[in-house]
C-alpha cells in the first residue's frame, strides 16, 4: 500500500485540531480558511518558508499546557512551535 | 574584500563570525533603524584583508521584519554607505539543511557570489548526517565547504576555499533576477530543495534521541511547569538577593569617593556639580550593573542551552492571555526583584510592539524597593488583627497589593485604549518558533548579547477575538 493510498483513505483535518502523537502528511494549504488576522498570502508564505509543504510528514510532538496551545510539531526533522490558530491553515490527512 | 554571513537563525552564523574575526568586531545599528549591525575583520591564510558582515537571520529575503530587510538589502546591495558583498557566505546548520537549502536557490537569483557553509558538522557527523558535498555542490551549483566554528581550526577549509575564490580577480557575477517570490515559486523551491536533499544527504535512522528525551520532560505539562519554576525561582534569588552585597560595596564606594570631592575641593559650584551631579549621577546608574550582568548571563545561558525557545512555548498561553509575547515572562519576572533590569531583559522580544508594551507594564510589577515603603504604611494605618481566626489583615492586605499590581500589569495591554498610542485592542502577533536541539554551549568566549537567536514571526496584530 503506498502512502498515497494511504492518505486517500484517512481522514483529512487541519493541523490545529490535531491531537497530540498525531502523524500525517501535508495535504494542501488552506490559508483563507484559519482565522489568523494576516493575511491568507503572508500566512501561506510563512508557512511555506518553514518548511510546511505538500508531501511533508508532520508529527504533533507536545502541546502547551492551558488550553493545548501552542502546539510543537516535527515537519520532517525540523521542529516548529505554532499557535493553533495559524495550525489550522495546513490540512493532514 | 567584502564578505556577508547569511543564514537561518540558530545556524552558528554568530559563532562563525566570532572565529572567523576573534575580537576585531565593531557592533553599532544600520541607520534608521534598530537593527544591530556587526561588521569584524580577518586576514586570510594568504595574507589578505577581509571585512565580514553578519547580517541578521532570515528564512528568505522577502523582508517580513526590518531585520530580514537589511539582509535582503545588503545582498542586493541597495543600501548606500554599505558596500555590495564581493561574496555571500550562506551559514548552515547541518543537521537541519532543509530550509537553508532553500534560502540558497532563492540567493542564487540574485546573482552575486555565493558559497555553503556546513557549520556544525561535528554535531551532525555525530548524529549520523551524511552529506555528499561534491554532489552537493554539483547539484546547487555553488562551492560547498563544512565547518565547526567552535573548534579550532574548523574554519580552515572556508578560508582556503575563500582564498581560491578571491584569486580569480575579478570574481564573477552574474545579473540579479531576483523577484519577491510568489507562492508558487516559494512552493517550487522547496520542492527543488527536499530534492537535492534526498539525492545527497542522508538522515540518520530516527531523529535526535537526546533532544526528545529533555523535551519529553522540558515541555511535560507537570514536570516542565515544575522545572521552569526552578529556575524562574533561581533566577529571581540571583537578581535579588546575590547582587546585593556588590550593590552595596559599589553604592558606598560612590558615596565615599563623593565625600573625598567634598573634603578636597572647596565649596561651590564645582564642587556640587562633581559630587551631586557626576559621581552621584553616574553612580546610581552604575550601582545596577551587578544586577544587570546577572540577569543578562543568565539569559545567555538559557538562550545558549536552546531552554529559552521551550520555557517561551509553556508560557505562551498565559501570557497571549494579556495580551503579551511568550517571551516577556522574563522581564516581567525580574521587575519582581528591580524594573531595570527587567526592562533591559527585554531585548529578547523581536516584535517591537510587544517589546514596548513589556516595557511600559514591566514598573506596575511590585519592585523590592517599595516593599519598606508598603510595609511602613501598612503598619501604620492597618491595625494588626487576625481575619477569619488565622490570616494576618497586615499580611492580607500587602499580598493585595502585590495581587493588585500584577493584574494591573496583566490586564493593561489586553484591555483596550483608544487614548495610548502604543497600543489598541490587540493580541499577540502571529508567533511560530524554530525550536532547536538542546545543546551545551560553546566553551569559547563568544558570548554576544542576546538578540534575535529564536526565530519568532514578524509583527502582525491580529483582529480582535
């Protein structure tokens, strides 16, 4: 089974309400659809910038302590601390 | 000849600079703007002068932060009174090459002369990364060479490499296409990237055991909380109580070296300006310098162990809550102790807005100089009686106080005010941090002030909630 088959099957969600241990892979970048106040274009390039592109295995490592947030994911073998909130922009699956 | 040190934050590019140019640096700021500039120099093997600049971090030359602009200018060279970089010195971490490599397709556009530094290839040899630098090198187009600033004699191969550059006079360059790249370019290059990667480097096994057994317990909601109060706690007795006997020998020192103006020189007016004006002037700004060389080595520490990204991470929350940067815990923390070096603790804010509104709210902490105050007119005017059977009303209401001025602080940036004109209703700017592996810090003496070394996002207040 190769993990594009894999990924068809399993669920897509965004980054941000992923659980802590979660694995997956970058499906797309939907900027427009998290709530952050910049502006879908720069949130997407930063995005991009850090790593977080299509195809890119991400791990959700560990969560903030109130309220689960910010949340510390591995994209590949880099480690990026984000707010939910701007999580939300990358959809998994 | 000039050089320019570009690279991601936390790539060595700091520690580079300080093996490359030992003690011949000159800090100052870019004009305009508060943007430290760090410019040393350094002769090469063959006898040659070379004037290096080490340009702030960036993870591409877009310009989100007057930080990244100086380094996309420099490299464009369209800053006046700087001169266009003879060669570009990409710094990499090597164990994290992902985002570097792509920072180098994006450099390669701009057409000047470019060269990859592998830096840490100690730590990354010892983890299992294994790099093919020939193919490397092929596949990017770029003269690739490893180094290990920390240790002597690991920048050996770059200034061989750099000296064989500076032989072909004059050194080729090649028009500069660079454009702000659009997403799909930006897309584009990282998948270029992840390429090279995969056709040239090979990644050990499983990822840094090390890191993620500390980080297991660092960032544990109980544990890392319990280990974070530790030395928030440390931290607090160093500022507050071990300062103290240097304060007070500098203090009397002052205080003496006043008196001898007064018994030496007659009365007047020379004599009041040097003993009133100068030596108590100057003296009371100076006897804070324990305390701030205190604050800022630790700071150094934390910063250098890679604690200072996580402790940012747990603290997050609660400080987003009012409205603050994770990172203002610390400033906010040492006001408890004494507001002024709080106040300079808070250099380790990038976002500029946010460094302000920490410094206007870190007085309203209840510094330790009030507490003989407090504690006079509290037992002058509250009667020392027990409430409820067992507290101390005196006890009670100097706990208020301290209450009353933390929610202060807390409650002052996230409510709004339309009449201060730092700030209006706003949250915390958008925030993503690289965190690094732990590691021990450099045993060298190349301790810098702490500036930007976490890589936080750039300004953007968010619309209300």
């Amino acid at each position: 089974m190769t993990s594009q088959q894999r990924n068809d099957a399993r669920p897509q969600l965004p980054l941000g309400s992923a659980a802590r241990g979660y694995r997956g892979v970058i499906q797309r970048i939907a900027a427009a659809d998290a709530g952050s106040a910049l502006s879908a274009h720069e949130l997407e390039s930063r995005l991009i910038e850090l790593g977080f592109v299509e195809g890119a295995r991400v791990e959700v490592l560990h969560e903030g302590v109130i309220g689960r947030d910010p949340i510390a994911v591995r994209v590949e073998n880099v480690t990026i601390a984000v707010r939910r909130r701007e999580a939300m922009a990358v959809i998994v699956a | 000849m000039h050089l320019a040190l570009v690279g991601t934050p936390n790539s060595g590019k700091t520690s580079l600079f300080n093996a490359l140019t030992g003690s011949r640096q000159k800090v100052a700021n870019y004009p305009g703007v508060t943007v430290e500039r760090k410019q040393g120099g350094f002769v090469t093997p063959l006898g040659r002068q070379v004037s290096l600049l080490d340009l702030p971090g960036t993870y591409s030359l877009r310009g989100r932060s007057p930080d990244e602009e100086i380094t996309r200018d420099v490299v464009l060279g369209r800053t006046s009174g700087e001169a266009v970089p003879d060669l570009v010195l990409c710094v990499a971490d090597s164990t994290n090459l992902r985002l570097t490599i792509r920072l180098v397709l994006e450099l390669k556009r701009t057409g000047r002369p470019l060269m990859l530094v592998l830096n840490m290839f100690d730590i990354a040899t010892r983890r299992g990364v294994t790099v093919d630098v020939a193919r490397l090198s092929e596949a990017l187009g770029v003269p690739v060479v490893t180094s290990i600033a920390v240790r002597k004699g690991g920048t050996a191969e770059l200034l061989r490499r750099t000296d064989e550059i500076a032989a072909q006079v004059p050194i080729p360059v090649q028009q500069n296409r660079w454009q702000p790249l659009t997403i799909a370019e930006l897309r584009a290059t990282q998948r270029e990237a992840d390429r090279i990667i995969a056709a040239t480097i090979g990644l050990p096994a499983k990822p840094d055991t090390w890191t993620a057994r500390i980080d297991a317990v660092v960032l544990h909601p109980v544990a890392g909380l319990a280990i974070l109060a530790l030395i928030l706690f440390v931290m607090f007795q160093a500022v507050f109580a071990w300062a103290q006997p240097v304060m007070n020998l500098l203090s009397s020192g002052f205080t003496a070296l006043g008196q001898l103006v007064h018994d030496t020189l007659p009365a007047g007016l020379l004599q009041s300006f040097l003993q009133n004006g100068v030596i108590s002037g100057v003296g009371s700004v100076i006897v804070f310098l324990p305390q701030i060389i205190i604050i800022f080595l630790f700071i150094l520490l934390l910063e250098d162990f890679g604690y200072m990204a996580r402790a940012a991470f747990l603290m997050d929350r609660i400080m987003g809550g009012a409205g603050l940067h994770g990172r203002a815990f610390i400033p906010l923390l040492s006001s408890f102790a004494c507001a002024i070096p709080g106040i300079m603790a808070t250099r380790v804010i990038d976002n500029r807005r946010d460094r302000l509104t920490t410094i206007l709210i870190a007085p309203l902490m209840t510094c330790s100089a009030r507490i003989p105050v407090y504690t006079l007119i509290i037992s002058a005017f509250i009667p020392a009686r027990l409430i409820w059977g067992w507290v101390n009303l005196q006890g009670l209401v100097m706990f208020g106080l301290y209450a009353a001025g933390i929610a202060s602080a807390l409650g002052c940036p996230s409510s709004s005010s339309s009449s201060c004109c730092v700030t209006t209703r706003r949250h915390p700017s958008c925030w993503s941090c690289r965190t690094t592996r732990c590691r021990a810090p450099a045993a060298s003496p190349s301790a810098s002030i702490p500036g930007r070394r976490c890589s936080c996002s750039g300004p953007a207040p968010r619309s209300s909630r």
